[in-house]
C-alpha cells in the first residue's frame, strides 16, 4: 500500500469510528484527494462529495468564495483556502472539510507566488480551522499535487485527533 492509500485509510477508518463526514474543496489537485478517499473500502460511511473548482468561476458559483477574496488575495492565497474550506462545510454539510489551491507549474508562478506554493485549509463544523502553506518548489506538476494530497489527508487526521482530545 502506498503512502496516500495508508493515509486515508486511516483517516476513513478513523472518521468511521467517530462517526465524522468529509467533503472535499480541490483546485491544483482536481479531485485526487477525493479519490484517494473513495479508494478505500467503506469511505461512503464518510465521505460525501467533492468539489472540483479549478476556475475562480467555479469557486465562487460552487463554494460562495466572495469575488473580494479571489480580487484582493488571489486565487492562491491562505484567505481563500479557508473560504472554500468554509464554502465546502456549508453546502455539503458535513462534519470536516479540506481545501486545497496552489500553482502546480509547470508555469503559472510569479516571484510572490512561485511554482510549487499551495495553501490548505481545513474546517470542522465546531468551528476549528487550521492552514498551511507549503513552499514545495519546482519540483514538477505531479509531485507538487502527490505531496499536496498527503498534507491535504494529514490535515485532516490533525483535526480529528485533536477534535477527539477535546472529548476525552
């Protein structure tokens, strides 16, 4: 078993036993993340649905990102990330959700956001949410998605576990 495969394996296991819905909000990954959690037996105890929103259109129509967001911070930006993770939570209404934007290159890069930058965010309905910003490189298109899916499925592994120490 690879290592995004083990990751949401365990993440499904770990959500069914809670008893914890996912919805997905991907843009430089294009549903990978979602797929990775629908290769594993049993994911349809967790999760829900995915959203594919590579266009700026798309995030706005689909997650009710704010055209101010997308107009002042950019597609690529943490302030985003955290909108469409929000947008996921809202439309979907499920118990966790994972945002993903970034510049996977080959182009696409400026000096302020250069290939490789992607900015995750996670939200559960109890209101935590946590970001990330990864400054991968130009390390090619495939590698910058592969490692983005692994910090998208670690997120959210993060968020149930402490989710589940405020508990004990």
């Amino acid at each position: 078993m690879n290592e995004v495969a083990a990751a949401a394996a365990v993440l499904i296991k770990l959500c069914t036993e809670r008893k914890l819905t996912i919805a997905t909000a991907e843009s430089c990954t294009g549903g990978l993340v979602a797929g990775a959690l629908t290769e594993v037996p049993g994911s349809s105890a967790v999760f829900d649905r995915g959203f594919v929103t590579y266009s700026n259109k798309a995030k706005q129509q689909m997650l009710g990102v704010p055209v101010e967001t997308l107009r002042d911070y950019g597609e690529v930006s943490r302030q985003t990330a955290e909108a469409m993770a929000q947008g996921a939570l809202e439309k979907a209404k499920v118990d966790l959700a994972v945002a993903i934007t970034g510049i996977a290159g080959p182009g696409g890069g400026s000096a302020d956001k250069p290939v490789g930058l992607v900015h995750f965010a996670v939200a559960s309905r109890d209101g935590t949410t946590m970001h990330a910003a990864k400054r991968y490189g130009d390390i090619g298109r495939a590698e910058v998605r592969h490692k983005s899916v692994l910090q998208a499925l670690g997120m959210l592994h993060e968020l149930v576990s402490d989710a589940s120490k405020d508990r004990s």
